[in-house]
C-alpha cells in the first residue's frame, strides 16, 4: 500500500465488510434458519476478497467469528475456532484468484468455497482431538453438513456475489 489514501480505504472498506460479517448474520438468525443454512457471514468475507484484496479477505475473516461471538454470542463457543480457520480461506482464496491470478469469478468463488470447507473439515479433525464438539468430522461428512445443509447459502453465494462484485466494479468505472 504505497501511500495514505491507499491505506485509509483498505481499512475503511475492511472495517464495512468486517461490520456487515457481524450484522448479517443477525438478521438472518432473526428470521429463522440462521448460519448454517444460508452461511450470511461468508458473504462479505468473500466480497472482501474480491473486492479490496486477498489480505482484507484474510483479515475479515479471520476477525469476524471472534468478534461477532463477543459481540452477539453467534456463532457458538465451539465453531469460532472452525470459522476462524475457514473464513480467512474464503477471503484469501478469492482474493488471490480474482484480484491477483485474474481468474474467472466462477472459478475463484468455487475455488474459495472447496479450499474453505477443506480447512473447515480438517479444523473439525483437530479440534475434535481437543474438545468436546456437537459432531465429528464422521458426522459432518455422512450428514452431508458439508453441501446439503448449506445448499442454500452456497447457491446465494453463486447467484449474488458475481452480481454483486459486476455491480461494484462497473460502479468504479463510472
């Protein structure tokens, strides 16, 4: 980041997508189906990543679950160690394929998403070695926690972030 200007809107821009990781999720739960289901934090960790950069993905993520937990008490004591694996995976990944290796944002959302539930799974295996968790890495594989529960946040993510980041760039340009 070369100068001040530069600086002061990677955090200022951090700073919103990290608040919207915090308050997206209460909205949702505020609704019904919360986290699980429909994976509101992911959201703007990943429009981080794409949009200020792999280092703002990174950061937000890796803030928000533990800032969000101290905050609103969501997510839960045992998965902030899990989501503080997985989420800064997201922001990394999609910022590096998308800003750095100009790669398709198809390509980079998927990429995200498949790396991101990997750390996700072998944080569970680690875990798990530790403490006492709602379900095993057995568990989450065979109940399909992995895909199906979180289908609907996984098709969000693959309908709204590419409109959303075309949105935003074209906004740029003008």
């Amino acid at each position: 980041m070369p100068d001040s200007l530069t600086r002061t809107r990677f955090l200022t821009h951090s700073a919103l997508y990290l608040a919207l990781a915090i308050l997206l999720p209460l909205i949702f739960h505020a609704m019904g189906p919360g986290g699980r289901v429909f994976l509101p934090m992911h959201i703007p960790i990943l429009l981080a990543g794409f949009l200020v950069g792999p280092l703002s993905g990174l950061l937000v993520g890796l803030l928000a679950p533990a800032l969000s937990h101290l905050m609103t008490g969501l997510p839960p004591t045992y998965a902030v160690p899990l989501m503080s694996a997985e989420l800064p995976i997201y922001g990394l990944i999609a910022g590096l394929a998308y800003r750095k290796l100009r790669m398709n944002i198809y390509v980079s959302l998927l990429a995200a998403m498949l790396l991101g539930r990997v750390m996700f799974a072998l944080s569970l295996i680690v875990l798990g070695l530790f403490m006492d968790i709602p379900y095993t890495f057995t568990q989450y594989l065979a109940g399909g926690a992995m895909l199906l529960v979180s289908l609907p946040g996984i098709l969000i993510q693959l309908t709204l972030l590419p409109l959303l980041v075309a949105a935003v760039r074209r906004s740029k340009r003008q």
